[in-house]
C-alpha cells in the first residue's frame, strides 16, 4: 500500500492542484478599475476562497479577517493564459459602515509590479458610475489558468433563438417602450424578431452560453429599462437549458482550483449595484460578491 499512498500524495500536492488540508486556501479576485472612484488607479479586489469542499465570497469584515492578505502573489490569467504576475500588500479598511466593506475592501498593488492591461474594446463591464479603460482581470494566488473547457467568442444560430425565446419571455416577463424621446411608455408585445444577442460563447464540448436581450434600438426611454431590455444569460448544452441570470458580462473563465474543471466569472452591474459572481461546479453552483453604493 505504501507506494500507491505516496502517489496519492505526490498528485495532490502538485500545481494546479485542488487544496488539501494544511495547505493555504486558494483565493480569486480581480485586477481591475474600481468604480465610483476619485481615484481610477488600478488595484486587486479579493473576491473568493477555495476550501476544501466550496467557493466562498469574503465579502464581509469578518469573512476577510480570516484570510492573510497583507502580501499576496497573483497570477494574471485572461482567455487561458498566463499575462503577468502582480504583487499586492494590504492598506487596510476602516469604516463605521460594514456595508461598505464588499465595494471599498481594495489591495494596492506594489511599486514594483509590471500591470498588465487589456484594452476595453468591447465597451462591456459598466457599472453604476463609469465605463473601465481596461477590462478587469481574474487574478488567482496559484497557477491556475488554464480553461480546459476552452470557451471562446461564437455565433448564436438561428436554432439557439427558437429554443431560447419561450424561456427568455418567462424570466424576462413583460414590457414596456417609449416610442419617441417624449412618449409616455406604452405596453411592447415583443416577439422573438426583437431579440438581440449581445454575446455568444461555445466550448470544446459544444455548449453555449448566450446572453440575449430586447433590442435597445426599438426604445426611447430615458431609463431605468426594465428587465427585458437587460442581458440575461442561459447555459445551453444536453437536455435542456439553464438560465443563470441577468445584467452579467462575462469575465473570463479558468479551472482557478486545479480540480480539472472551468469556473467561469461574471461581472453584474445593476441599478445601484456592481459585483461579481463565479459559477462553479459544472453551472451547478454559483457564489455572488456584489456591493451597493447608496
């Protein structure tokens, strides 16, 4: 038995593995632009931990408190590579308020840290203030940045409309429109040519993530929209499809465990609300860091 356990040892404690007990917790965050800020100056949001069983948002005071953040490597992934290696030290957080915890809670990045930037040419991950220069990036405190599932920028068929509408329709609900920068808004019995898809993802397996929206073409409102005229996300893949939800863009996506499957993140912006969530598990599970700012 014993060199059956060593190899058990061996494959467990190599990189890009999962955690084992007695090994530091793996820790996912974003280097990105932070919103609603006098001061734009990139920085590392911590966003998630990996423990043994589940990922975990540290978006409070006292779920932070447990995780040493006072010096921390991150490596840089985006689209399965590797951009660079940043380093961060802790400036800390002091508030009255522990609401504000998830939306201030920031780690500077060294002085010596060579950023790596990508430019926001897609105009996606707006928030509640402004639009980012750069598009924010997972950063991951192990090695893990690869995608195995390998998804990648597509084009949504005709086919994927036809079977998507009837449950966009349900989880979107009803409409309204203005018909002129003036009009009152007015009932809209929209249908499946009003669809637009705003982005198109598919993986090595042939599953695709969709987001589909009304087409903000065909209404004058000067805001807020109601739902339907908001991205909504569905997984479709197998037997059916799964919606995952609403006002996201998706981020990147990467095995950030080592456990030989992709998590794939999403930005969100709301009304008075931004955040991210990862979705792990297969789409089977999902873990939110979301703030407000009011």
């Amino acid at each position: 038995m014993r060199p059956i356990a060593f190899l058990g040892s061996f494959l467990l404690t190599q990189p890009g593995a999962p955690p084992t007990l007695g090994t530091p917790p793996i820790l996912v965050g974003v280097l990105e632009e932070p919103q609603c800020k006098s001061d734009s100056r990139r920085a590392v949001r911590v966003l998630f931990e990996k423990d043994r069983l589940t990922w975990n948002a540290l978006d409070t005071p006292e779920a932070g408190a447990g995780v040493d953040q006072s010096s921390l490597t991150w490596t840089v992934a985006f689209d399965g590579r590797q951009l660079g290696v940043v380093s961060t030290k802790d400036g800390g957080f002091e508030s009255p308020y522990s609401w504000t915890y998830p939306r201030d809670k920031l780690l500077e990045l060294s002085d010596d840290t060579a950023i790596p930037e990508v430019i926001n040419r897609t105009g996606f991950f707006g928030g509640w203030c402004e639009e980012p220069r750069f598009r924010p990036l997972v950063v991951v405190t192990s090695p893990n940045y690869r995608d195995p599932a390998g998804w990648k920028p597509a084009d949504t068929s005709p086919a994927l409309l036809d079977e998507l509408f009837p449950q966009f329709r349900t989880v979107a609900g009803d409409a309204t429109r203005c018909q002129s920068e003036d009009a009152e808004p007015s009932a809209f019995e929209y249908q499946q040519e009003d669809l637009v898809t705003v982005r198109t993802y598919r993986d090595r397996l042939g599953r695709a993530l969709v987001a589909l929206s009304l087409d903000p073409g065909k209404n004058k409102c000067d805001g807020p929209w109601e739902s339907p005229w908001s991205s909504h996300w569905f997984l479709v893949g197998g037997e059916s499809s799964q919606y995952l939800g609403s006002q996201l863009s998706l981020v990147d996506a990467g095995d950030y465990d080592g456990d030989g499957s992709s998590e794939v993140v999403f930005w969100h912006s709301g009304y008075d609300e931004d955040g991210y969530a990862l979705f792990y598990d297969d789409f089977r599970k999902h873990v939110r860091y979301y703030w407000t700012y009011h």
